[in-house]
C-alpha cells in the first residue's frame, strides 16, 4: 500500500527529484492545479484556487493522505487551508500568515527574539507623503509585506532614491497584495496587522552581514528538528542578488545551534506544528551578531537538488514524510559529494535573448560532471524584463546544480560549466533623451 500525496504546482523538477527518496515506493505522487496556475499566472485569484483545487481533489476517487507545497506564496497559504478543509494535520493558516506577512512576522519576532530583529515600521506607499511618514534612519530596506525573490525590494540611502522607487511600488505591488489580501480575509488577524494590508511594504534597517544562510528544518508533535544549514552567496554590488547557494554551510556548529535555537523559539511563539520551515539569517563575524531576515513555511525548492548531492535523497523527504505525521526517514552525508550548489546565472543589463545553450551543450556538462543538472529559465527571442520573480536588479537566465569534492574544486567546476553554456544577450539601444 502506498500513500497518495498531491503537490500543488507539480513541476519538472519535483518529478526528478521525488522519486529518489528513500522508501519512493511507499508513495504515489499527484500533481495538484498547474505550475501555469500558481507560479506563472498574470494573476493569483486566490479563492478561485482553493475552489479549482477542491475540485480537482473531489475528483479523485482514492484517498488523499497529503498536501504539500515547495513554491512560495500563493501555494504556501494554498496548502493550510486545502488541509484544514480535508481534516489533513499541519500549521493553522495564522501559523503560516505569521511567516508569510512580513510585517506580522517582524511584531512575532520582536516578541520571541527580539535580539536578532533590526528597525521596522508598516509604510503605505499610496500614502499622500510617504517620506516624512518613515522614521527609520537611512539607509534601510522597503519591500512589500508580501513579495519573494526580492521583487520590488529596495535599498533606500536618501529621500530622493525612495521617490524614485515609489511608483514602481505602486504599480506592481497588487500582484501579491490582492490575494494577500484575499487570504487574510479567511484569517483572525490581530487589529494592528489588519490595518497592514497587502497593498503596504515594510522598511526595515539594514542586517545584511558577509554571511547569510538557510537553516532548513521542521517541525513534528512540537518538536524543532534541524535537517541541514545552507550558506548563501551575495552580489557584492547588490547584497539583495543572490548568486549560489552552498550545502553545507561552513558557519561553526556553536552559530548554526545559537540560529536553531533563535528558530525554536520563534516557532514556539508562533504555535507552528507539524509541517518544514526554513529560516535565513546572517551572521557578522566581527561581532558575532546574528540577525534574522525571514522565515518560510515550506521546504525551499531551490535546495532540494543540493540536498540530494549531499545526501542522496533531496529534503523534500522532510516535507512529504512531516506532512503524513511520521519522523522524517531522510538520510545524511550518503550522497554521491561533500559539497554542492546551486549556481544562478546571472546578468545585470536588461536585453533581447539571442542564443542559449542547446541541448547538447546542457548534456555535455551533464556528462563532463556526474550529477549535475542544468535548468534554463529563457528562451530566444525574449526581453529579460518579461521574466517573473526577479529581484529588482538582475535577471536570472538559469540555475546550474553541482557538486564536487571541495568547495575549491566546487567553484572551479562553476567557471568551467558556465564557459561550456554560451549566452547570447543582445543590448537593448540606448534611449534617446526627449
């Protein structure tokens, strides 16, 4: 016998990696409304979603034994409310809001571990004067209360650089923040997080330190367990522009326990149970400081294939065996190399894509590195700017997983896998002055 478990947003990658957990053949995979629905969709109608979903569900004539989710928001709000409906175990949906809304996050943060959480204050951008209304010193961070992948994040040093952010602010800030605000209404929100809606942003003092990392984890009957710390990799220009992730993370253990235990205690405030998270912080080394940036409800997609590296089984192990109620059967250090990443690459100049690597090129990198898998995000004839969940400074035209015997070795394969994957990016004309 073997359980039925539906994955909201089913992708390429998710039908890779599942079925190389371990006991696969306990599992019956289902894919549960489109990626097409709840990642690339113009819009997210958020209560059209949860009614497609049930429906799809309805249909299905076995039972349903999980629902699980990797992608970010919508799918992280999707999955607590589909399980309440279905009696299935797992977070409250003001569990999962108290990751998901920034703001509200930030209050339960103060609350648990206030020592690790900067400056921050609710701001309306459609508000008649929004700079003398901050009274964050600069230079701080403004995003709004619900975005991801860094999108219309800004680091603000003046008055005059938040005026020119503002308006891309405000036209691109309902994407979120309509079914944000869809979702909330389904919530029992306190009275000083009702009157953020998702039409606001949050600023925030700057925490970026040289080191950042993901602590993975989850919880089950209460209990935090750790499943695997990841560093991050920064643009040095843009701190926000993430360029590789790195498992395992080479922070010393005593940093990564002080970071669990920060977790244990946010998780504890929140009432989280019975579902993964992960937690990104940084760390400064000078002062031994650690802050935190955010939380996520949810496994993170873009460390599953490093995970398996390592390990030999991806972490989305932790997500599928924590949401049927039972202790994790995720193995450790068994895979095929010590070290791994995930390598974005980037550019930094909007432009037309004229040429990207063919698929015999992917396949002779796939074939020169045993394990490695090249995903491409573009196609020819594009313009950059059309790409989804970017950050507010490059674009990514594609992610390279890999692995290597040390983190030297790791990062010559790099240069050498991105030599082997020619891009052709046409500059856009210069704009002529008016």
């Amino acid at each position: 016998m073997s359980w039925n478990v539906f994955v909201i947003g089913f992708d390429d990658l998710g039908r890779r990696l599942l079925p190389h957990l371990r006991h696969a053949e306990d599992y019956a995979f289902y894919g549960l409304l489109s990626p097409e629905k709840v990642v690339h969709a113009d819009e997210y109608a958020f209560d059209d979603l949860t009614a497609n979903a049930l429906a799809e569900l309805e249909q299905f004539s076995g039972s349903v034994d999980a629902i699980v989710g990797y992608w970010d928001f919508p799918t992280s709000t999707l999955v607590p409310v589909l399980r309440q409906r279905l009696g299935l175990p797992g977070p409250s949906l003001e569990a999962v809001l108290k990751c998901e809304h920034k703001y509200w996050s930030r209050l339960e943060q103060k609350r648990s571990v206030p020592e690790c959480v900067p400056s921050f204050q609710a701001v309306d951008p459609f508000a008649e004067d929004v700079v003398a209304g901050i009274h964050i010193d600069y230079p701080f961070w403004i995003k709004p209360v619900k975005a991801h992948s860094s999108h219309l994040g800004f680091r603000i040093d003046n008055a005059d650089q938040l005026r020119e952010a503002l308006p891309r602010i405000r036209a691109g800030i309902g994407r979120f923040g309509r079914p944000l605000d869809e979702v909330t209404a389904h919530a029992d929100l306190p009275q000083e997080v009702a009157a953020v809606t998702g039409h606001h942003c949050i600023a925030e003092s700057i925490i970026s330190a040289d080191c950042l990392c993901t602590l993975e984890g989850y919880v089950l009957h209460g209990e935090v367990h750790l499943t695997g710390v990841v560093d991050s990799v920064c643009d040095a220009r843009h701190r926000s522009v993430l360029l590789r992730y790195e498992y395992p993370s080479r922070l010393p253990e005593s940093v990564q326990q002080r970071m669990l235990d920060y977790a244990r205690r946010f998780i504890e405030q929140i009432g989280y149970d019975n579902a993964p998270f992960n937690i990104e912080f940084y760390h400064d080394a000078k002062s031994d400081r650690i802050s935190l940036l955010e939380i996520n409800p949810r496994v993170s997609r873009s460390n599953a294939a490093i995970f398996q590296l390592v390990d030999s089984a991806p972490h989305f192990q932790v997500m599928v065996d924590v949401a049927l109620g039972i202790e994790p059967r995720m193995s450790r250090r068994e895979g095929s190399y010590p070290v791994a990443a995930k390598q974005m690459l980037r550019v930094f100049e909007d432009g037309i894509v004229r040429r990207i690597p063919s698929s015999e090129e992917r396949q002779r990198v796939e074939e020169a590195f045993p394990g490695t898998s090249v995903e491409i995000n573009v196609h020819e004839g594009m313009r950059l700017s059309e790409l989804r969940h970017q950050d507010s400074f490059s674009w990514e035209l594609g992610v390279l997983f890999i692995g290597a015997n040390s983190h030297d070795e790791l990062h010559d394969r790099i240069d050498q896998c991105r030599e082997m994957l020619p891009f052709d990016i046409e500059p856009l004309p210069a704009e002529t002055p008016a």
